[in-house]
C-alpha cells in the first residue's frame, strides 16, 4: 500500500528496516511501548507511513487502527514525510484575522499539495501552525527558518520562487 494520494511512493533502506527492528525489540516487551516506538520510527523515516505502521502493528500484535489511531491524534506524528523546504502557515488569531487563512489557501493551490502534505519531488511541505510569535508581522508565513511577514495571497509565487518553485 503506497500514499498515492501524496504521490509518494514508499521505500525503506536496509538500514532503516534494521534501526526499526532494533527499537521494536528493545521496547516490544515494556508498558506503554508504542508511543516511544512511534517518535524513534518517525526519527529513522521522518514520517510515519502505512508500511511502518504496519510493521509495527504486527511486531506489537496490535491492530493497525490502534497504532493509526495514535498516529493521527498527535501533532508530533506525520503520516507524509517533510519537504526539504517546510512551510509554515500561522493561523493563529492575529494572523487568520489579516488574511492567513488566504495565503495557506494559495500555497494549497499552487503547490497542489493539502496542509500536512508534501510536493510529490519533495521539496515543499506545508502546514499550518499556531502562534509564532511574530504577531506585529502578521499574517506570517516561514520556510523552514526563515519568516515572512505582512503578506498577502499575492506575494505566495513570489516567495516559493526564491526556493525554486
């Protein structure tokens, strides 16, 4: 099963599939083991796709629900793997009221991806995120580190261009 919806197709290194194995056998028999089994798998993969969470599933002998289930209620988890640009979105109160809600828009549409998603060549990634602190540079927008403020759906293009888009 491949994230098609994503473009993504899924593939593991040996040495990946060997560091899951390991942290699988080093936690499989302690209380509580799926939480720091999932945050180590998301350090070795960058995101959690169905194929990890399978694995662990059946390693743990739990249904596949379960360990979704747990996936997709922490924000700390992601189920499609991070561009090498990260876009992040502020919709916190100051920034949505000025026009943040706009600008994630335009990024959806001329990235093509949806918020949590990354470009299928996996440059960009997208999100939205809460307060940045930024607020007097409301609506703000970062890549990666770098933050842009007082923008507009107009300045989107602009933007992505200087990373290549």
């Amino acid at each position: 099963m491949s994230n098609k919806k994503a473009g993504i197709l899924f593939q593991d290194t040996p040495e990946q599939k060997k560091k899951l194995e390991e942290v699988i056998a080093a936690h499989k028999d302690q209380p509580g083991a799926l939480m720091p089994i999932l945050q180590q798998a998301q350090d070795i993969y960058g995101y959690l796709p169905i194929e990890v969470q399978t694995t662990i599933a059946e390693a743990l002998d739990i249904p596949l629900e379960e360990v979704y289930g747990v996936v997709t209620f922490y924000a700390q988890f992601s189920l499609y793997p991070k561009g090498q640009y990260k876009i992040s979105v502020c919709l916190g109160t100051a920034c949505y009221v000025k026009g943040s809600g706009s600008i994630y828009d335009k990024l959806q549409q001329v990235l093509g991806i949806g918020g949590g998603e990354c470009t299928p060549d996996g440059k960009f990634s997208l999100e939205a995120c809460r307060c940045v602190g930024a607020c007097g540079l409301a609506p703000v927008m970062m890549v990666n580190d770098e933050v842009f403020g007082k923008l507009t759906a107009d300045d989107v293009e602009d933007i992505l261009a200087k990373f290549g888009a």
